[in-house]
C-alpha cells in the first residue's frame, strides 16, 4: 500500500525549498565574473600611459603596444587616460624587454613555415602617483601567440602587419586583466 501524502505537507515542503533557493541566490557564492573586478583603488580617476620604451629592434611595436593597451584600459575601465603623468592619479610604465619570432608550424610537402610563435616579454609597472606605492609590477610579463603565414609570395609580406597589430591587442587585453584582476 502507497504512503499517503498530506497536500499541506507538500506545499510547506515546496515552501521551504523555494525559500531555500532564494536565500541560496541572495546569499551569493563568492564568485565573480572576470573581468568585471578591480583591485585598483577606487579613489583613482585618471591613468597615465606614457609610450613605452622599446629595447628591441622591431620597428613601430611600442606604438602598437602602447596603443592597444590605452584602447583597452578606455573600453574595461572606468578611468580616463592620458599620455602624461601631469595630474594623474596613477601612472602605467612599460618597456618591451624582447620580441621573438620562431617557426611553429611548417607544410609537410613544401617545408615552408605555416605557423610562427611571437612571444613579447615586457617590463610592467603601475605607480600610485601620491604615494609613490608600486600597485602592479611584473618584470616578465610574458605574452605569446601565433599567427599564420601564407605561402602565396604577393600576401606574404602583408600579414606582418595585422598580426602585430592582432598580437598587440591580444597582449594589451592580457596586461590590463592582470592589473584589474591583481595578477
């Protein structure tokens, strides 16, 4: 014989798991979505992004780079940037340390490159202007990302170009999250 089962019974059961969830919901687990927290202080306004230095031979990376991570910090952030510390509450300072490129990938009939490596190693750091405080220092920030080559003679030479632009912007999302993310 089946079990009888009160109707009070299971809507003070449905009640109380229903209540159970919203308190679960309202409660919040901890986590947050990435990207969307900061570890900069709030009282911060402006960010300083002085063109960073370029120690290696690669012609225009470190207006590429600069640029891609000022573009960055203006679309993530609530701050304004500006190319000078005049002012700012903080200031970025890079310096693009290295910058290689190796064979990744190659056509096993021709032997031609198919696939680079670009791996880009900066220098890193974000100062308090006021209190002269380091908030953010890496001195190897490493960023890498590869990129296809064709083999047709007359585009060769113009993805060069896109892919550093495509790399800078890879790099600069890398950068910011790890300073709002305190990485």
């Amino acid at each position: 014989m089946l079990p009888r089962f009160d109707s009070r019974r299971v809507a003070l059961a449905k009640s109380i798991s229903a209540l159970a969830c919203v308190l679960g919901l309202a409660s919040g687990c901890g986590y947050h979505v990435a990207g969307r927290a900061t570890s900069l202080p709030s009282t911060w306004h402006t960010i300083a992004v002085p063109a960073f230095v370029n120690r290696t031979p690669t012609y225009r990376i470190k207006q590429r780079v600069t640029d891609a991570v000022v573009h960055e910090l203006l679309v993530r952030t609530k701050y304004r940037v500006v190319p000078r510390a005049d002012g700012a509450d903080a200031v970025l300072h890079g310096e693009i340390t290295d910058i290689q490129a190796v064979p990744l990938l190659f056509d096993a009939t021709s032997g031609h490159v198919t696939t680079m490596l670009v791996t880009l190693k900066m220098k890193v750091s974000l100062v308090d202007q006021f209190t002269k405080k380091t908030v953010y220092r890496n001195d190897n920030f490493v960023f890498r990302d590869e990129y296809q080559i064709s083999n047709d003679v007359s585009t060769f030479f113009q993805e060069g170009d896109p892919a550093m632009d495509r790399m800078s912007r890879a790099f600069a999302a890398d950068l910011v999250s790890a300073l709002l993310e305190g990485f």
